[in-house]
C-alpha cells in the first residue's frame, strides 16, 4: 500500500489560493479515480475537484471555509502499490469548472499559508472527521439545481414539503430554511433554536463586495415619480400582438423596456456609464451599455450582464435577461456573464417598496432602481383646459451615484430624461 498527496493544483489566471466551500469525501471513503472530492472558490469562480487515482481518503485538509494556497495538501489517499505514488498529469493540469460564482469587485483573501516544498504535513494538520454524505430520497421529484443546492445545504428532500405538482422547487427549500430547526417541521408556538452559520463562499464574496462599496464610495441617492400608466398599456398590447411570434418573441415585463429607456438616455449622461479606478485616479467612460442585472439566487445575490444592451431591440432584451437569470440561479453562468458590467439595475419586483438606496457594484459608479407600481388618483389634463382627477399607476425610480465622480446635479438630470422616456413610451420603439 502506498499514499498519495493531492495538492491544490494551479487553477489559473493567476489565483493563489481557494476557499473550502464543499467536500464531497470524508476520512475512510473510497473514492474513484475521477471521482469528486471537493468544491473551490476563487475570486473568478467555483471549481470542482476530481481525484486523479482510486483509494482511500486518510487525510483532508481543512473545514469548510477555510482559505487554502495553491501547493497545498488537499486530501491523502491510501493506494495499491508502491509505498509513495508520484502525481498523475491530471492533477497538474488542474480541476474542471464547476460553475461560476459571483465577482462584482476584487475580494482580497487572507490568512492562507505560504506555498513552500515540506514534507508530508502531519495528520494534525488535517481533520479526521465530517458529517455522512448526503443521500437523496429516490422518489423526490425535484430539479438537479434543486437536488444540488439541497445536498450543499445537508437537507433531506424527503422531508421537505412540495408546493405544487409533488415537486421540490427553490421556494420550498426557502420555507424549510426559515421554518425548519433540528431537521423537522416546528410544531405551532416552538421557539426556534439559535442557529450559528458560517459565512463562506458567494456570501462571504458578497459581504466583502458590499463592505468594500460602502467604504471607499461616498453614495448618495435621488428618487423620483413616474407615471407608467402608457407604458403598462403599451407593454399589455405589446404582449398581446406577438401572435405567432410568441416562440420568438418572449413575454414582455417591464425591466425590458426600463433598459431601452436607460440605454437612449445614458448617451447624454456619459458619466454614468462608467468605471471609476480609484487607487489609479482614472474614471473611464463606456462608449457600450454592459448592463448589470442584479439577481437573487439560492447562494446569494450575483449580477450576470447584458453585453451591448444599447444594441437589442425589446424581445431580444427579454430573452437575455431570461437566460442569464437561468443561468445564474443554476449555476452555469460562466465568468463572462458575471463581469464588466457598466452600470447596474437592481429590481424586487412586486415587493419592491416606496423607494430603495441600492448600494453601487463597484467599480461602477451608479446603479439603478425601480419600485413597486402602485395605483393612486392624480390630477391629469381633462383635454378642455383643465384637470380631472384619474387612476393612474405609478412607480418611484431610485439611483444610487458616486459622489466622487457624479454630481447630484447630473444624476437629476439623468432622471429627469429617464422620466420623460418612460412617461412618454413611444419614443422607446422610435430610431
């Protein structure tokens, strides 16, 4: 019998080191030549890790969330053979991607140990115990982004109640989260037990973007009211004219037609759509719309962006954001879509309140935000010269602005032109 050490290969693009975020072995599994042993995060993306001989798991290296460098012992493997086995080419070459995670900012890890060539690390160093791997109930029907996000978070399928169709969706792995303690439904008027949770992976990626965005960004914020009465109805005879086109021309809401109206009025604005390099001093202007479209995932929330927005019409834009939000909440988007976004929308939809305060995706400068649509009686012209009380929706746009490089004066005004768009919708589909 021999031992083999599987060392955190180089991943690339210059990473240094990874975050634990998954193990998919524990000390006295047997695992298979290619088989799964652990999931990384970088700053660019997760990566799975795929054992490059068969044996017998006597060493892992690290708990969940702990930051490794790129050299070190990941796991020990007891072998068949000589009494040392020299690494396969595979693990030179490095891992497979997995999925991507969220990067909207440079997160700066610390506290990895150097990289240096030292003999075989004690077993102290490892951890010689971890939870049984998860299994899956065979009879659930649920997807294999819903399988997945289970088994990351140690949940019995069987034990979570479907909401409809007998299918396990995103939203009822939410209910067991926020209902659930000690792995079962709470009897009615239990106090739920404190929970202690490790802030790891995109969440931890997440706290450290925001961190760093409230901290070097001195933000400010104007809020305006919007009339959306003729774009709703444009919006509902839109929908309604696509006939046979339906196949190719998706379902309109409103986020397409908000980012037509952003695009026609960011050429005026220069300022707006850009990047703003702080420790160089330099603030770059974008000639193209990159927009960011910031989405809640089961892991938190990420911004997958629509590359050239200025240059698809209403359908096209539709389908983009359909997909990258797919893509986003499964996992697959790739590190790509998740980056170089010039300036960012941020939306709750139906529960979007009265007004929000985005906080701005760095290095942007400025980040966009509708509100909930509410009906409410406004004085409107009564075409005889005089006014009349009507029912009319409307809607409240935020936008969050660096007040380094924006001023208060030009994100006004950038509402303002927003306003006269969105209230006078037909200029939307006009050249």
């Amino acid at each position: 019998m021999g031992t083999f050490t599987f060392r955190l290969p180089d991943i690339g693009e210059g990473i240094a080191e990874a975050e634990i975020v998954a193990w998919h072995v524990k000390v006295g599994d047997v695992v298979a030549e290619d088989g799964r042993v652990a999931d990384l995060m970088t700053d660019k993306a997760t990566v799975e890790m795929e054992s490059p001989v068969a044996g017998k798991v006597i060493s892992v290296a690290g708990e969940v969330g702990d930051v490794i460098a790129i050299g070190s012992p990941l796991v020990v493997i007891e072998t068949e053979g000589a009494d040392e086995v020299e690494p396969a080419a595979e693990a030179v070459n490095g891992p497979s991607i997995l999925r991507q995670a969220q990067d909207s900012g440079r997160a700066d890890v610390a506290g990895a140990a150097p990289i240096a060539d030292t003999p075989e690390p004690e077993p102290v160093a490892f951890r010689s115990e971890e939870p049984a791997p998860f299994i899956h109930a065979p009879k659930v029907l649920a997807s294999p982004a819903v399988r997945a996000r289970a088994e990351a978070l140690g949940i019995d399928l069987g034990q979570v109640k479907p909401s409809e169709e007998g299918r396990v969706r995103h939203a009822d792995l939410d209910q067991f989260l926020a209902y659930n303690a000690g792995g079962g439904y709470r009897p009615a008027g239990e106090a739920r037990k404190d929970e202690t949770v490790k802030v790891i992976g995109l969440r931890r990626r997440i706290a450290e973007n925001m961190a760093a965005a409230k901290r070097h960004i001195p933000h400010f914020t104007y809020v305006e009211e919007c009339d959306v009465t003729a774009l709703e109805e444009m919006r509902a005879q839109l929908n309604e004219a696509r006939g046979s086109q339906s196949a190719i021309r998706p379902k309109l809401t409103m986020l397409p037609l908000l980012i037509t109206a952003i695009c026609k009025t960011l050429p005026d604005f220069p300022m707006l759509n850009a990047r703003y390099d702080d420790e160089a001093g330099v603030v770059t202007r974008l000639g193209a719309v990159h927009l960011g479209m910031a989405t809640q995932t089961p892991g938190g929330l990420m911004v997958p962006v629509i590359r050239d927005a200025q240059d698809r019409n209403l359908w096209q834009l539709a389908s983009e954001i359909a997909r990258l939000a797919d893509a986003a909440r499964s996992g697959t988007a790739t590190s790509g879509e998740l980056s170089g976004s010039t300036i960012t929308v941020t939306s709750l939809g139906a529960l979007g309140g009265v007004a929000t305060t985005p906080v701005i995706n760095r290095p942007e400068v400025a980040i966009i935000g509708p509100n909930r649509i509410v009906e409410r009686p406004m004085f409107v012209p009564d075409g005889m010269g005089g006014e009349r009380v009507a029912k009319r929706k409307l809607m409240n746009v935020s936008i969050s602005c660096d007040h380094r490089v924006v001023d208060g004066w030009d994100a006004a005004s950038f509402v303002q032109a927003l306003k006269r768009l969105i209230e006078t919708p037909v200029l939307l589909l006009a050249d």
